[in-house]
C-alpha cells in the first residue's frame, strides 16, 4: 500500500513541475538506467563520462541528490573536487621562473667557456656585460659546459666489430656426468670468425690449468691481441700480467653484464643445445671425445649466422658430384658434402 501511495505524491508532483524540470529529471534517471543496464559480470563500473556528466549535474541542477542512486552525493563531490584540480593545474602549467637564454647567448656562452677554459664564471659573465648583454652568474654556470666534457670514448660494441678479427673470448661451463661429479669445460673463441680455436675439460679448474690451456691454445705464433674473460677469480690474480707478456691484453667484462662477452656464451649455449643436453657424460676422458668430434663439426661444417651461413673454417667444396650425409656424435647430427 505504502508503494502506491508513493506513486501517487509522485505522479502529484509531476503534474505540478515546470516541463523543463520534468526533462531534466528523466534525463537523469536514463542516464543510470544506461549504466544498471551495461553487460557486464560484475557489478556496473562508472566510465568517466559518466562521472562529468554528474558533476555538470550538480553544478546545473539543484536537486540532482535527490534523484541519485548508483553513488553517493559526497563521491560526486569528490570527483568535482579532483576535476577542479585537474583545471587548475593545466591553468598553471606553464613555467615560472626567469625566461630562458635565448640560443645565441647560450651557444655564445658555450663558445667562451671552450676557447677560453681558463675563464671562471664570472670572467665570462663580465665579457657578456661589455657586449650589454646581462645574465647571472647562475645561468653562466648552467650553459657553459653543455655537451661532453671531454670527446666520447667508442662504446663496447663499436670496439669489439673493430678488433674482431683480434679479439679471443674465453669462459668456462659446467657439465654433469653420470655418477653426478662436475666437470667444468673452457672455451676458447674467436669474434672475427667464430673459430672454436680451443676446448678442454677438467675436474678441478685451477689458474695454473687455466694458463695451460691458454698457452697451448696461442702455440705456433697464433695469438689474439685482446683475450675478453669474466672476472671470475679462477683465472688467478696473475693472468693479465701473464698474457701481457705474451702479447695479449686481457679486458675484463663488467661485472654481471653477460652480454658483455656475448660470443662465448652464445657458443656455451649452441653447445648445451646441439650437444651436451642430448647425452649422458660418462666421465672425463668421454666429455673429451665428444668435445673433440662436435668442435670439428663446428668448424668445418656447421652454417653459422654471423657469417652468412658460412662455416667458421672457409673449406674447398666441390660443387658437382653424389651427395653423401656422414653421421655426426652417433646420428645426433650429420654432415651434407658431395664426393670428388
């Protein structure tokens, strides 16, 4: 009973209002109608033309709170209040302060500095004073040593695409055999045609084993001009003084920065994914083998990216003739050639 009764001081109001009142009360009611309607699995969530049109509603219509239902009065408040900041901080978004140096006095500044760096600030600012042209010493300070100091030094990769055909990258990785011992394997590379030059395999890595390896790898006169390891403290403390001696210059990786000495460990990986991740190492003597008879295949015959699908090792291929496919590592790969 209390519904219709309801209804009907309604429906008297109604007949009472002005038109306009009566449009801009439906047009409110419609609008959360719109929004009690949208598809949605949860409850509806206000878009932000939804939460302008609420607060024009408040600044343009009296009775607006009455005929809300989908928020509170005081959350409509709020986002009036969150707009109005919004205004205002787009009013004051430009920058206060004194205006800035135009580009000729800020490159006449710079020009003085530089062909005079003898010249402190305020010397600078005097012969700026004689040609009537007044700045700070604040903005001196600020505009005379725009730019590098000093002339850019050549980053890291520029570098190694200079000396490629110098530089050797060493590093060492770990395997592990059957019985669950660790045999750890160094890897000798070269950056200019990603040569596999050197690969030995030990139980206990020690700097003398290490310099070992590095001395039999540089027999013969062959030799890199730079030698780019990690700076793992199995190399020695001596191992940079050692290779100055034979002519190499030891550089050092920056600390946990792999790509630093990308070479040697994109060839770990190549040789974990084509190789030791496809076997069960025995012991020692067979991670020798294994090494030895993959570091062929890589050398001789296996396509490499950087070098445009050509071997590391330039061989004489014949072009005519019965193709035969050799098993490499027991079928794990094999290697296409045509006969003579």
């Amino acid at each position: 009973m209390l519904d219709y009764l309801l209804l009907l001081l309604a429906f008297v109001r109604a007949a009472v209002c002005s038109r306009a009142e009566l449009a801009v009360e439906n047009l409110v009611l419609r609008q959360q109608l719109a929004v009690l309607t949208r598809p949605t699995r949860k409850r509806p969530r206000l878009h932000r033309g939804d939460r302008v049109f609420w607060v024009l509603a408040r600044r343009l219509w009296r009775r607006w709170s009455h005929h809300l239902v989908v928020v509170r009065p005081e959350t409509v408040i709020r986002w009036h209040r969150q707009g109005w900041r919004l205004f205002w901080r787009w009013r004051s978004r430009s920058r206060l302060g004194r205006p800035r140096l135009s580009a000729e006095v800020r490159g006449l500044i710079a020009a003085m500095a530089r062909d005079n760096p003898r010249w402190g600030s305020e010397r600078i600012r005097g012969e700026l004073l004689k040609l009537s042209i007044a700045v700070s010493k604040r903005s001196v300070q600020r505009y005379r040593r725009r730019g590098p100091a000093h002339p850019p030094s050549q980053t890291w990769r520029t570098f190694l695409a200079t000396h490629a055909h110098g530089v050797w990258a060493a590093d060492l990785c770990t395997v592990q055999t059957l019985t669950f011992k660790t045999l750890y394997v160094l890897v000798l590379i070269t950056h200019g045609r990603r040569e596999l030059v050197h690969v030995a395999v030990t139980a206990h890595p020690i700097a003398a084993w290490i310099w070992r390896q590095v001395v039999e790898a540089t027999a013969w006169g062959r030799q890199p001009r730079y030698l780019l390891r990690a700076r793992a403290a199995v190399y020695g403390g001596d191992f940079a003084q050692r290779a100055a001696a034979l002519g190499v210059e030891t550089l050092l990786a920056p600390v946990r920065a792999s790509r630093a000495n990308a070479v040697a460990e994109r060839v770990i990986g190549t040789l974990r994914r084509e190789c030791l991740d496809h076997l069960v190492v025995l012991n020692e003597r067979h991670l020798s083998a294994v090494l030895r008879e993959f570091t062929r295949y890589y050398n001789r015959a296996r396509p490499h990216r950087a070098l445009r699908l050509e071997t590391p090792l330039p061989m004489a291929r014949p072009s005519t003739g019965p193709i035969r496919a050799r098993p490499v590592l027991g079928g794990l790969h094999h290697e296409y050639e045509r006969a003579a």
